[in-house]
C-alpha cells in the first residue's frame, strides 16, 4: 500500500497538469444545480449536485467518452457515459436510493452563429440499475447558450429528473423548470 500510493498521487497530479476543468452553475427560484467536470480528451470524469427547496437534492459523479469535431468552423461536440447518483426525494419515508444512469449528451454550434449552441442530455436509470427504494428514475435537459468569453457561457436551460419510487405511486420530478445559468472552462 505504501509503494501504491505515490504512483496513484502522481498519476492524479499528471492528469490534472494535462486537463482543463469546467465549472457550471444555474439557479431558479428555488433551486441551485453545480456541476464541475475534468477534461481529459477523449474522456472526461464530472460530478455535480442539485438542492431544491421543495423537491429534494441529489449528488453524482460521472465518466464519459466524448468526441469535438472542429475540422469546420463550427465544433460539434458528443458524449456518452454513465452517472452514479445518490438521489433523496421530497417524501419522509423511503424517498431516497442510488441510480446508475447511462446516457450522454449532444452540443451543436451553429455555424452562422459559432457564439450560439444547444445542449441536449439524457440519463437514464433502468429498474434493474436502480437500487434501495429507486425504481427507475431519468433526468433531461435542454439549455441554449451563448458564449460570451473564450472559456465562459452563460444558458438557459430546462430540466427534469423523474424518480420512480418504490413506495409510492406517482412519479416524483425533481427541479422541473427553467433556470439560467454559467459555465466556465479553467
């Protein structure tokens, strides 16, 4: 343990000196979502949050291959991963359970408007990847962005995340609406 120790030190210090990190925020009016993700190329490892003030919260961490097409002038940029989520519902009794959600997402840059792109993602968590009182549970989004600096955007996004619980019959949607937000490349 103590030999494996600096190798794995070192490796997480080298890839942190080769990545860039980006930061995103959005709020409403009752509820803040953060998301941090680390770039590596062809891969990157993210994870993020959201509180809402009625609906609950839920926490996740992320790997994801991705591929950027910037042979136009106008970049294209797909990933696919999976998310571990840690989800706890509005209920008091068996609101809470984990998920792993298997998705990705998609960005187009509009050519004519290379400031302008649309952000689309979609996870999903089937029964039998869900797990404690979680059925099933998916979590959408769609946002517009604007680029305004060289390493910063700011969007407006809508989302949800529908958890299906165990215990109850109705769907539970968490954060369901419109925010805005930035994101910001380090």
């Amino acid at each position: 343990m103590k030999k494996l120790l600096p190798i794995v030190l070192g490796a997480a210090i080298s890839m942190t000196a080769h990545a860039s990190d980006t930061v995103e925020g959005s709020l409403s009016n009752d509820a803040v979502k953060v998301d941090m993700s680390l770039d590596q190329g062809k891969y990157f490892f993210d994870a993020g949050g959201m509180y809402h003030t009625d609906d609950g919260k839920y926490g996740y961490i992320g790997a994801h291959i991705e591929d950027i097409d910037t042979a136009k002038d106008y970049p294209v940029q797909i990933g696919l991963g999976m998310r571990l989520m840690a989800i706890d519902t509005e209920y008091d009794v068996d609101n809470a359970g984990m998920a792993i959600a298997l998705g990705g997402f998609y960005r187009y840059t509009f050519p004519k408007a290379n400031r302008f792109s649309v952000l689309g993602s979609l996870y999903y968590s089937p029964k039998v990847l869900s797990f404690q009182n979680i059925d099933s549970m998916y979590q959408a989004e769609i946002r517009g962005e604007y680029r305004t600096l060289r390493n910063a955007r700011v969007f407006l996004r809508y989302g949800l995340t529908s958890v299906d619980l165990e215990s109850y019959r109705d769907d539970v949607d968490m954060n369901k609406g419109v925010a805005i937000g930035v994101s910001a490349t380090f």
